[in-house]
C-alpha cells in the first residue's frame, strides 16, 4: 500500500499513475512492448482536468468513456465506480489542485501467443494524474493561436469514428508537422468532401453575428464543447452544431477552439487571415470568462477525495 508520507512532492511529485493493479509513480507507468494499445492503437481514452481541487464535469467524462469502451469492446476489470475512485487517488497522491487526468483502456496482450483474435486479449485500465497542461499554451491562447488549414484530410468518420476517443492520430499529427513546418501553432483539418472537422486535441467553433457553430462531423463529442452550447444560451447566443464550409470558416467574425486541457482557447489567425484586430473576439472572451466561472457550479464540480477514502484499491 501507499504511504501518505509518499504523496506530493515525493515518488509521486511529478504524478500518479494506476497500471497493472496498482499504484506507481509516472516514470514506471510503463506497458509491454506487445500490449495492442501500443502495437496497434487499440484502446479508448479519456481525459478530465481537476481546477481548485475539484473535477469538472467528472460524470460526463466516465458516461463518454464507458461508451467508448462498449463501443470497441473493451472491458477492464474494474468498474465505474472503481475507475471513479481510482482517478481520485492519483490526484490525491500527486498531491496537486490542478491536474490533466488520464483514464483509458487497452486492449492488452494476447494470452496465446500469436493470437490475432481480440478476445484473446486481456483488456486493462491505465489511469494517471499530472500537473496540468495546456494543448495551446497560455501565451499564445493570450495573443490568440495560429491556425493552420491543413492539406492533411481528416480520416473518414466510417473507417475511426471520431465519437470514440482514441490514439489514432496519423492524420491530425500530418496537420501538425505541416503548421510547424509553416512557423503555425497548431492546425485544423477539413474532410475529403470539404467540411471543417477538428484539430489535434480540440474542438473548433467560428463565430459569425451572435452565431456560434461547431462541427457536425470528423469531430469528438467534447466535453468542453458541450458546455460551450449550454452556456451560449444564457449569453443571448445561438451554439449550434452544423456543418461548416470553407466558405463559412473565411467568413467568419471569430475563431475560438475548445478542449479540456485548455478550455476555451483564443484564435486570432487562420491561414493567411487575420481576425479582427489579431487579438481575441469579444464573443470568444464572454465564453472564455462564462467558462471558467462555470467549475464554482456545484452541478458540475466534484471535489478530490482525500487519501482515505479511497484506500484498499490496490490488488495484495
């Protein structure tokens, strides 16, 4: 078992993480080099951030990834609320108030050697809590994000849906080597039929009058992006999810992207063109403060549990 003494600013400083049935620090959280999750980018994920010492919108995420794990047939050992309590002790453990929560699963090794058959594989749960991150660092979302419109087009929604949030990033990590190559931050990809999709860990929305859309297709179900919607109607603004044309992206008044390391992130270039005065929109900023505010909302805020409540998790 974990010493408490061990938390924080000890073996587990730099985070915590649950593999293999137990507790370890992040530099050993590590998974053999037949594992399909890594040979094949077979497994699902899932990630949650903890702010003041409290998840957001941790029963969102859970209901998103238990979808994902029936929907590739993935079944670990523990259940939910095993899962609950064990995203709990890393953070705990890691002694943070402020974290990037990792849950996923993966399909594991086949216990005949050899076997190309799914089920002879034995599904398992890795989780891990680290000091928290941001897809698009706080100065550049504070001078708003350059995007790149890549020439990379997004994986087609029948061959990995987008719906299931998975480690199939060849298209979008395509989009990335092409922003970097242009001095971008970061980039999005539209599909082969021509309709704007999402970016490399984000969502994207474009902002035109009191209009706000997000893509139809090619796209996660995020969790951020979710509460963007819900909050646009207290604001006086239509979120919706639509397709969205190139056409419609040139024109558009703003460009925000959304995601949960991050939140609502700030665009002031795409492409070639700068938006407003190449600083954040103000309806991009009524969204970001809307936002933030929202995690002191106890419908959405679950506060980490202390180290004792979640004893005994670890297999003897």
């Amino acid at each position: 078992m974990t010493d408490q003494n061990e938390t924080g600013t000890g073996r587990f400083a730099g985070g915590a993480a649950w593999v293999r049935g137990r507790f370890v620090p992040m530099d050993e959280a590590v998974l053999p080099v037949t594992d399909w999750g890594f040979t094949r980018s077979d497994v699902v994920y899932d990630v949650v951030h903890v702010h003041d010492g409290a998840f957001f919108r941790l029963q969102d995420h859970l209901d998103r990834f238990e979808r994902a794990m029936a929907r590739r047939r993935l079944k670990p050992a523990e259940d939910r609320a095993a899962i609950e309590a064990i995203l709990h002790r890393c953070v705990a453990l890691a002694g943070l108030s402020h974290a990037y929560v990792a849950m996923a699963c993966s399909r594991g090794r086949p216990r005949v050697a050899g076997s190309r058959r799914p089920e002879d594989c034995d599904n398992h749960l890795i989780a891990y809590a680290i000091p928290w991150i941001d897809v698009i660092p706080k100065d550049v979302q504070a001078r708003g994000a350059h995007l790149w419109i890549a020439g990379t087009p997004r994986v087609p929604d029948a061959s990995v849906d987008p719906t299931v949030k998975n480690y199939q990033w060849n298209d979008l990590t395509s989009g990335l080597l092409e922003a970097h190559d242009e001095g971008y931050d970061t980039a999005i990809l539209f599909d082969r039929d021509g309709f704007l999709t999402e970016g490399p860990g984000f969502n994207v929305f474009i902002v035109s009058g009191d209009r706000v859309l997000t893509p139809d297709r090619g796209a996660l179900q995020g969790i951020t992006r979710k509460t963007v919607l819900e909050l646009c109607d207290g604001l006086g603004l239509e979120g919706r999810v639509a397709p969205i044309t190139r056409e419609m992206l040139d024109e558009a008044d703003e460009v925000f992207t959304t995601t949960t390391a991050g939140g609502v992130m700030p665009v002031s270039r795409v492409g070639g063109r700068i938006l407003g005065n190449d600083r954040p929109g103000p309806v991009t900023m009524r969204l970001y403060d809307a936002y933030w505010a929202a995690h002191a909302d106890p419908r959405y805020a679950t506060p980490v549990l202390p180290l004792d409540a979640t004893a005994g998790l670890e297999a003897a």
